[in-house]
C-alpha cells in the first residue's frame, strides 16, 4: 500500500507540474510589449487576434512598433449579408441591420452573414380575443382587396354584426392553430407574388394586409410622395461619368474608365467599403503604370481630382456613422468622418500623413444630405505628383511683394513637393468661400530653407481649359506647419524656388568682371612699372583702376548671399562695396578736373596735388560710409539676396546714388567741354587732316573720355523699370567691362607702353631691341601726339 501511494503522489506531482509548465510564461519576457499583444518568447511579442503590427506581421520585434486593430470591414470575408452593415471594434467587428431594418430575435447586432435574419419593420395587425367573448373578429369586407385570404383548412365563416357596425353581415374566414382558441387571418405577399405596383426604381416591401416603395438605399426621391405605390420614383447615386479626355485617345484611360464604370455600375450599398477600397486600387493603378499621353496630364489630373471627390462622397453616404480609415498597398490614405448633420463639435479628420480640424457646421451647407448625415473626407495619394510634376504657381497677387523683397524681378519659379496631394472634400459642395478657416496638417518631408525659397500650403486652382495651376491666395502657413485656408480642394506642401536673376545677365556678369580684373591688374603693373609713362595723370589712372579692381574682385566673390540671412560677413562685404564704388568714382571726378586742366586751361602743372588728390578720392568715401553707418546703425547693409546696400531702408539710396549721380553730371559737362575743345585743336593744329580722319580720331578719344570719366554708368540712373531687360543688358555690359576698356585706353594705345612691353618681350626671348621694331607698332599715333604731352593715351 505504501508502494501504491508513493507512485500515486509522483503522478500527482508530475500532473501538476506539467500544468503549471503550460500556463507558465516565457522567461525573461521583454517589458516593451505594447498594448494588444501577448509576450511569446524573451525576443519578440505576439499581436492579440483582430490586431496586426506596423509592418503588416503578428509578431513585435522592436519596441517602437505598435498592435494596430485590423479593420475587418474592409475584408470581403467580413460580409454582413443583405440589408445590413458592418461596423469595426477595437479586435473584431459586428454587423446591425440598415435603418428601416431588425433582427427576427429582436437582438441589436449579429456575427456574420449566416445569421443575417434582418426584415422590414412592416405595420403590424394582431387579432385580439376578449376574454368574454369565445370568437374576436377582425372585419375586412369581402368585397373589398385587404391584402388577406382566408385559408382553406380548417376554416370556419361567422356572420356578426357588432354593436356600432355597418348592419350588412361580414364574413371572415380564421384558422384554428392547433387546440388553441387563437385565430388569424393568412396575409398574402403583394411583393413576391408580383401584384404589386411599384416603380421599377423602388423597392416593394411586404407588410401585413398592404406593401409599401421606397428607395433604396443611397438612392433619391424625385416624384411622389414618401411610401405610396405608383407615384414613389427613385434616382440612383450620382456618380459621376469618368470619362477621362476621350479626345486624348488614350488606351489607359479608356480602359481605366471602363473598369470604374463597371464597379459603380455593380455597387451593392452593403458593400460601400470594397467599393471604396477597389476604386482607390484602381485610381493608384493607373496612376503608376506608364501614361500614353505626354500632354494634357493636367487635364487628366483634374478631372481624376474632380470625379474621386464626387465618387467617394457618395459612398460615403452608404458608410456606418463614425470614422472610416483604409490605406491601399500604394500608400494612398484615406480618412471619413461620418456624423449627424445638426453635430456643433469642432471635429478632427485624420490618418498618416494628413490631419484636419473643422467646424462640423461647414459639412453640411445650405443644402443637407438625404439621411441626416455629413461626410468630412481627406484622401491623400502620392502618385498624384506623377501627372503635376510639370506645373506652375500663380504669382499674380505676390509677385510685387516679391520683387521689392527681393529687389529683382522674379523671372521664373521651380517648385518642389514635399508632401502628398491630399484631396479634401465635405457634403457641401459650396466650398469656395467658408465661413470660417479649416486647419491642416500635412506630413513632409523636412527641408532647410535656402536663399530665395520659401514653404508654402499651396492649391490646385482649375482653370476652365481643364487645366490648372498652383495658388495660396486664402491660405497661410504658420512656423509649426499649420495651414489655414478660408475654402477646400487639394492641397499639398510645396518648396518654391524664386529665380530672381535672369542666367544670361549672370553670366554676362561674371565673363565680364573676370576680363575686367585681369585688365585692371595689367593696368596696375603698367602704371607701376612703366616709369616713361609716370605723371599726375598716371597716377590718377593707378588708383582708378586699384579702386576697380578692389570692387570688382569683392562683388565677384562676396555679393551673393547664399545663406539667405543678413549675416556679419554680409554686411561687412556691403560696406566695402559701398567704400570701394564711392571711391572709384571720386577718383573719375579727378579725372574729369585732370582732363579739363590739360585740354581746357592748357596748364599742365595747374592740377591738384597728390595730397589733395588722396584725400579726395579716399576721404570723401570714407566719411558717407561712416555718416551712413552710424545713422542706420549697419541695419541697411546687406540684404536676403545680396550682400550690398537695401534702398527700401532709411534713405541708404542717395548715400550711395546722390554722389554717383552729381559725378557724373560734372563728369559729362566736363566731356561736352573737351570734346567741343578738341575739335577746334584738330582745325587749328592740322587743317589739312582729312575729315574722315579727323571724325575718327575724335571718335575714339570721346569713347575714351566716356569710360574713363564713368559717363557709362549712367544708364543705371534711368533703370526705373526692373522689367527693362535690354536697358539691363547694356548697362551690365558696358560697365562690368570697364576694365578691358581702360587698359586698351591706358595701354595699347600708348607708344611709351607699347615699346615697353616690346623691350620686355625682347628681353623675354632673348632678341635684340631695335627703335625701329618698336616705333613701327606706332604708326598713327603721332598726328595727335600734341594733344598729348603725358603720352598716356588721352
């Protein structure tokens, strides 16, 4: 006996630990499992049944994923049968009869389509028995159609006439039910039988002793009156035609349009979700395969826009109250919100990559939708760009404000998506002008704003061809990424690139000052090292070309301010180019007073001093740089642009253009003066010059007078009009090509330099400098040689 009980005790033991082994958890089981999942082992979690995990598996392998529910509705598997629709849970899903509609066992809500057993609720006639009476009749005149038949088995006739009742006997016939005393009359089924007078648009429903038409589901009551047989007609949903540009000839559209028509065509209103979810498969199909038509893709996308919008806010109609969210395996989003239309909340609409806020007053309009409901939807769809990758943005009503921010004209735009096309629509259709603002939030990709660009909430606007542009005009977008917007259609997110420059200007620019520095460092070494060439006059042109050169050399590589922001460096390269510019025209006055001692007065030695010449050319920059400085506190220097002066601040304009403009006023009097003066020297010297000579020669000592004396930079006085491109082409041209024109002038129009530059060519290569060699490259130049005693080639 005590053997027995030793092993029943071991069995025992066994039993239980086994018990417990299979009850027991894994050890070491992660503490990241999220809600709605179960721990399976020390490295990963398992979803509960009706969740899934982001990356569409059960299992949780990381700690940043989630147990998403599975909205079962949008399975065809989770069919609810006629009549009926299905409604997700949090794990699982039920299915409740449509209004109008209930269970056989009076219960609110059933599994699956099997136990579908939804009806009519069809006025009811009960015969009822008093106590004291042993037969209750119900009286239904013979001669008249009640919608009862008596039943042959069985039956009896009884003749009475009630108190209160017509004298003439009624017959009616009744059925004993088994050994209960409980008698009713057998109903006939006007509907099945097919006696009854419904619009073939309508839907006969049985009751007991009649049948009423209604609509369908969806549908809507044109004639008639609500119920009533012969006059009740109904008209379908209207969907629109989706005929996309037939004139295109497109195969893919046409068979695009061929397949929805046939969807909407099958719609069954208890399967409003598949039908949801089938028409954006479809939408995303044809948007990723190849497009046959290489125009027209903005036509296309506005229609597809125009009838997706139309197209789901009717099926909404047939969707349960509440939310409705599906996403396709293209990543195209959609979100509904489904409420009553007398709601006041403020409600949010959302999913992935879109969210919006809204007065749930909006939805409706002035005109309300047929069962009582609105739908707010968002549909959000990144193949979209595919057919606007090509597409412009309407600055009709910014591009002033534009211009004079930037200080250019803006010539062209490219812009940039960063976000999905998301298409927004409501039960009112009126949307143009709401009476309050809708706020978005829209999911992109995050950039860092450089120059000359800007992040904009921005909407497709149609134009009446079909085709469209992109707007902002009722729409802003905060520093957190909220949009606001005063009406609805699809937006999207988009970085705008203003090229404010005309490319063939810049180049212009930069070929031009490049030759100009090499020709004012030429200029330089010459007046340097050229010591027969070496007078006041000389060094007037020395530090003319310095001041250029130093100018020309910061605007080439600092002017642009790439970073957008107005930084130190910024301002301190405005401030150079203020001084520099300044100086190199004070240094062009002194040429013009140089220039009218030598051909006016005819007194070589009755210059300025080179004291006063310095203090002139430098001092008199320096101080309206200071004065400027301090008076705007270096707020004025710099801009979002460009790195020089901003006009539109505290009057910086005539610090620099004032003294500009009084230099070459003088300096064009003083041209006037020298020229009228050559012109008498040329007769009085050489009457017998020829006059096609003499105009010549004339000829290129003004040009010369022009440039060196800065009249050229006159034109950017009457540069009123940004817009004036040929008057822009020709100022940049001439000026940023100053240099070459000084060092042909100064150089290579000069004997002294020439022969110069052949010794050191001879001394270069060895050879033997001759006189001859070198006052052969003169010829014709010495017929002016006594208007030009410093030899410097003016």
């Amino acid at each position: 006996m005590r053997g027995v009980s030793c092993h029943l005790l071991l069995v025992v033991c066994i039993l239980l630990n086994l018990s417990e082994a299979g009850t027991r958890k894994p050890e070491n089981c992660p503490k990241w499992c999220p809600a709605n999942s179960v721990c399976f082992s020390n490295k990963r979690c398992e979803c509960k049944p009706g969740f899934i995990s982001d990356n569409d598996s059960k299992w949780i392998t990381n700690p940043s994923e989630n147990c998403e529910d599975i909205n079962e509705c949008l399975q065809p598997e989770a069919s609810c049968g006629p009549n009926a629709i299905c409604e997700n849970s949090e794990g699982s899903y039920s299915c409740m009869c449509n209004l109008g509609y209930k269970l056989l066992s009076g219960a609110e809500s059933f599994a699956n389509r099997s136990e579908n057993t939804c009806h009519g609720m069809a006025f009811r006639m009960l015969c009822v028995y008093h106590k004291h009476i042993p037969l209750s009749v119900v009286l239904f005149p013979a001669s008249v159609n009640t919608g009862m038949t008596p039943v042959p088995s069985r039956s009896h006739t009884v003749t009475t006439a009630p108190e209160n009742l017509p004298e003439q006997p009624t017959t009616v016939h009744w059925t004993q039910l088994g050994d209960s005393e409980e008698r009713t009359p057998k109903d006939v089924d006007e509907c099945s039988s097919g006696q009854h007078q419904c619009h073939s648009s309508t839907i006969c429903e049985n009751t007991i002793g009649s049948y009423i038409c209604h609509c369908r589901p969806g549908w809507k009551q044109i004639s008639g009156s609500q119920n009533e047989p012969k006059n009740t007609i109904c008209q379908e949903p209207p969907f629109p035609t989706w005929t996309l540009l037939p004139t295109a000839h497109s195969q893919t559209l046409s068979r695009f349009s061929v397949e929805v028509k046939n969807l909407l065509r099958d719609f069954n209103p208890a399967m409003a979700n598949y039908t949801i979810q089938k028409l954006i498969e479809a939408v995303d199909k044809l948007l990723e395969a190849p497009m046959d038509i290489e125009t027209q893709t903005q036509q296309v996308a506005t229609l597809l826009l125009s009838n997706l919008e139309q197209s789901l806010r009717t099926l909404a109609q047939f969707l349960p109250k509440g939310p409705f969210t599906y996403t396709s395996p293209s990543n195209t989003e959609l979100s509904l919100m489904v409420k009553e239309q007398d709601n006041k909340d403020v409600t949010t609409v959302h999913h992935n990559q879109a969210w919006m806020k809204l007065d749930w007053a909006l939805t409706s309009g002035a005109k309300s939708s047929e069962n009582g409901y609105s739908v707010a939807g968002i549909l959000s769809s990144p193949n979209l760009k595919n057919l606007l990758a090509q597409t412009s943005l309407n600055l009709e009503q910014r591009r002033a404000a534009l211009e004079d921010f930037y200080g250019s004209p803006v010539s062209n735009i490219t812009l940039k998506f960063l976000s999905n096309i998301n298409s927004i629509f409501l039960t009112n259709t009126d949307t143009e002008k709401l009476a309050s603002n809708v706020t978005f939030k829209f999911n992109f990709t995050s950039e860092k704003t450089k120059a000359r660009q800007e992040l904009m909430c921005a909407f497709w606007k149609d134009h009446d061809n079909g085709s469209g542009y992109w707007d902002t005009d009722g729409c802003f977008m905060n520093d957190t990424g909220f949009c606001h917007c005063n009406h609805l259609t699809s937006f999207a997110i988009l970085m705008a690139q203003y090229h404010v420059e005309d490319p063939r200007l810049i180049l212009i620019t930069k070929v031009g000052l490049l030759l100009s520095l090499i020709c004012l460092l030429l200029c330089i070494l010459t007046f340097l090292l050229v010591k027969p060439i070496h007078s006041s006059r000389t060094m007037v042109h020395l530090h003319l070309c310095i001041c250029l050169f130093l100018g020309s050399l910061i605007f080439l590589v600092g002017v642009e301010n790439e970073g957008g922001e107005v930084s130190l460096r910024c301002r301190l390269v405005a401030g150079m180019l203020h001084f520099c510019f300044l100086a190199a025209f004070c240094w062009m006055a002194l040429e013009g007073v140089e220039l009218y001692f030598l051909v006016v007065r005819v007194f070589q030695g009755q210059g300025l001093s080179t004291w006063y010449r310095c203090l002139i050319g430098y001092g008199v920059p320096l101080l309206i740089v200071i004065i400027s400085m301090a008076a705007v506190k270096m707020d004025g220097y710099g801009h979002a642009t460009y790195c020089w002066l901003d006009f539109r601040k505290h009057g910086l304009l005539w610090s620099f253009s004032g003294p500009v403009a009084f230099i070459i006023f003088c300096n064009a009097a003083i041209f006037v003066i020298t020229v009228w003066k050559l012109t008498n020297k040329f007769s009085e010297i050489n009457p017998n010059m020829k006059k096609l000579r003499k105009a010549r020669v004339l000829t290129i000592t003004a040009i010369a007078q022009l440039l060196v004396l800065g009249c050229t930079w006159g034109f950017g006085l009457f540069l009123f009009n940004p817009h004036s491109t040929w008057l822009s082409y020709i100022f940049t041209l001439l000026n940023c090509m100053q240099g070459l024109f000084l060092y042909v002038m100064f150089c290579l129009l000069n004997k002294k330099v020439r022969e110069e530059y052949w010794k050191w060519a001879c001394m270069v290569t060895g050879n033997k400098y001759t006189e001859f060699n070198s006052s052969s490259t003169g010829t014709g130049t010495s017929q002016t040689r006594a208007l030009r005693p410093s030899e410097s080639g003016m």
